[in-house]
C-alpha cells in the first residue's frame, strides 16, 4: 500500500504559494485539522516541557485562529469539520464534497496566520539557541578575575605559666580538701579594680572599718597571717572626704565577703548591732586570713617549682642509665625496706640515651614565668603554631622569617603555574583548527 504524503511548509512561501493547485488542499487541511481540534474537548494540551515562548506563540496563534475561523460561514466551517474528520476515508476522498474548497481570500488571510506564527516560532527560537550556546572560555575567564588573598597575619600569645602552675597547685589542693570533706579556700589572685564613695558621712565609716580591721588583726585570736595583713592596711591611707578612690583587690575574696555579709544580714532577727558586727569580723577575718594564707602556699609551691627545673645541671658524657644508678644509691637511706636491684636489660636501653637531651637543659617551659607564641593565620583561620619563646620579639622574628619563606614559596607557585599555563596555551593554539572546527560544528548543530 502507498504511504500517505508527506509534506513540510516553508513559511516564507506561503503567500507566494497560495495559487498553487496543491496550496490550498494543504491550507484547508491544516484549516480543519485546527477547527476540529479547537472545537474538540481535549484541543491543544500542551506538554509541561514546552518551552514558554513557545507556548506564547501558540496562544497567539489560537486567538488569530479563532478571529480567522469567525470569518467563515457556517457553511464553510461544517464543510472543513467534515473534511478534516474523512481525512482518511478513501471513499469520502475521491467523492466532489472532499475537493470542495471555501474562497480564495479565506485561504490568503489563513495563509497571513500561518506565516505570523512561523515567523513568531523562528525568533524564539533564535532567543533560545543563543541561550543555550555554552562560553567554551568561561572557567578561563572566571580564573583570571579571580584574585584570592593567600598572605598571613601574624598573632604572638601571651602564656603566663606562673598562672598555669597556681591552677595546678590550687586545684591539686581543693581536691584533697574534698576527699577529707573540708573545703579549701578558693586563693585565685585575679583582681578587679573598686570605686569607693568617700564624702560625708561614707568618708567617716571608710575611716572606722580601716581602723576596725587593723584592730582586728592586733587581737590575739587573731590567724597567724594577721601581721602580713596589718602591714598591708597600715601602707593604705583613705584620701580626704569628698575624693571617692579605687582600689585593687582580689575578685574571689571580695565576691566571698559579700557572701559572707549576705549571710549575716539573714541572720539579724533577735540579734543587737554590736553582736552582728561581732559575728561579721569574725567570720571576715577568718575568710581574709584563709584566703591569704591559701594564696601564700600555692604561690611558695610555684616558686619551689620554678626552682626545681632552674637547679638542672649540665651532665655531659652522662647517660640516663647513670641517673637511675645514682638514684638507686641514694634510695635505701629514705626506705626501711630494702631496694630491689636494677634490671640490666633496661640499664642497656637507658645507657644509650644521653643524661640530658639537646635542647632541654632547664627548658623554658619549666623555668620561665611567661612565655611568647608565635602563630601564623592565614586567609581561611587556621592557626599554625611556629614556636614559643621567652620574649615577645623573638616571637615576632620568628613569624617574620618563616613569613618570608612563604612568600617566596607562593611566587615560585605562581611563577610555576604561569609557566604551566603557557604551555597549554601553546598546545592549544597549536590545535586552534581542531578547537574551531569542532566548535563550529556545535554551533550548526544547534541551528
């Protein structure tokens, strides 16, 4: 059996093509199939792909259509619905009724529709192959707007080790106070700076409690650390009345007496004034003493640790192996038990490592009060420890010479990258026709 015809529109030659014998079967196919699909109740459902100026299109061309279609005469619009619905009925085909034709001026003006539609179809479709085209240069282009910032800044951190050994020393003490169910006083040494009222009648009570306190560290019951105290309040003087003065103190101890008072003043029902200010000197006095005296033995524990690292001696020749000996030698006069004999393998082991290692001969970290590091931080926040020092320029030295390094580390990156970059562009350039080629032949695939 034959296969029905196939036939494409140019839409450029429509209107030239109107008078041809073949032009206005195809028109009034076309014409119908649209009346009967228009008219159906499932006409023009397009599909969720289509793209939007393309539906803009055939929404265009749906109201140009139904302006055509109102032109027609009943007559003529029943004659295109039944053709188009016997489109193929080989009987209805060769019959006069199929090659019946409406006017010569519906076929022209339906012509007139066609080429606006086509003509609305070929620019958006320009619109969207420009769209689509890729910029084959556009990672290229974006490398070269981008410029990061990789330099360092540089950081040099204080580190009090003597606050570091009190920590120890005072949280080492609170431990064994807990395991004995006492409470250590808390002897942190920071201090916060305090603002004193001094006018009328302020003036005179900061008088009466400098005076109260003093008294109160001559008395007999008074803790073995009351002479240290005394001698403190006897070197401050309260300034004259109407200058209010600061004074720096402890933090920990200020926040406890205030707790302390907070505690009496609970305690005022039934009780005179006289028995209240008993109770708050006391009970204040105890506090201060303990606070000190805590204080003075975590700060003797530091220096006595300080002093131990600082009496380290030079022993060269000496191995560790010699140490333990000596060490062994010394032990029976401290133990009433007797010394088990040192193992010989492990006197092998220890005799092939130097008495005291390069580089750790009274160490800083044991020996020094403060101490300097030096980090270097780069773009992204990341910290990168170089060293710690005894001084703050030492630390700062040591940035800068590794600073340096880096650099020159980054140029030589740069200088390697560019070089790497020109050979490719070499090697690109010497492919540029193959590169055009295939790229031309993108550009017409998509046409």
């Amino acid at each position: 059996k034959p296969r029905p015809a196939r036939f494409a529109l140019d839409p450029p030659l429509i209107l030239t093509m109107t008078r041809s014998s073949m032009m206005p079967v195809a028109l009034l196919a076309l014409g119908a199939w649209m009346l009967s699909s228009l008219t159906s109740q499932s006409g023009f459902v397009m599909n969720s792909a289509t793209p939007r100026g393309s539906k803009v299109a055939m929404r265009g061309f749906k109201d140009d259509f139904y302006a055509w279609k109102e032109t027609l005469s009943s007559e003529d619009q029943a004659l295109l619905l039944k053709q188009a619905q016997n489109e193929f009925n080989k009987k209805f085909r060769a019959s006069d009724e199929f090659k019946k034709s409406v006017s010569e001026d519906k076929i022209e003006s339906f012509g007139k529709v066609l080429q606006k539609f086509f003509d609305n179809e070929r620019e958006d479709y320009k619109k969207d192959v420009a769209m689509k085209t890729p910029d084959y240069d556009a990672l290229q282009k974006k490398a070269n707007q981008v410029a990061y910032d990789f330099s360092l800044k540089r950081a040099v951190i204080e580190v009090d080790r003597d606050a570091d050994r009190r920590w120890s020393f005072a949280t080492d003490k609170m431990k064994l106070a807990e395991d004995k169910d006492e409470v250590a006083p808390n002897s942190a040494p920071l201090e916060e700076v305090y603002l004193f009222a001094n006018e009328g009648e302020n003036h005179t009570n900061n008088v009466k409690q400098l005076e109260a306190m003093k008294k109160a560290m001559e008395d007999a019951s008074a803790p073995a650390e009351a002479a240290k105290i005394k001698k403190m309040l006897d070197g401050f003087k309260i300034p004259a009345a109407g200058e209010d003065f600061a004074v720096s103190l402890p933090r920990k101890l200020i926040d406890d007496l205030k707790a302390t008072a907070g505690g009496i003043a609970a305690q005022k029902e039934g009780k005179s004034e006289s028995e209240l200010d008993e109770m708050w000197w006391k009970q204040a006095g105890e506090l201060v003493a303990g606070y000190y005296k805590q204080r003075a033995e975590v700060e003797k524990d530091v220096e006595g640790l300080k002093k131990f690292f600082r009496s380290q001696k030079d022993m060269p020749g000496k191995t560790k192996a010699d140490i333990v000996k000596q060490i062994w030698q010394e032990l029976p006069k401290h133990m009433d038990t007797p010394v088990a004999p040192l193992d010989e393998e492990m006197l092998v082991d220890l005799a092939k490592e130097p008495a005291v290692i390069e580089g750790e001969f009274k160490h800083s970290w044991g020996t020094a009060e403060k101490l300097y590091k030096s980090e270097a931080i780069d773009s992204f926040g990341n910290r990168y420890l170089l060293g710690v020092f005894e001084n703050k320029a030492d630390a700062e030295k040591a940035f800068d010479s590794w600073n340096k390094e880096y650099e020159q580390a980054g140029k030589d990156v740069k200088e390697n990258l560019k070089n790497w970059a020109k050979q490719q562009e070499a090697e690109l350039a010497e492919e540029q026709d193959s590169v055009d080629r295939i790229r031309k032949a993108l550009e017409e695939a998509r046409r």
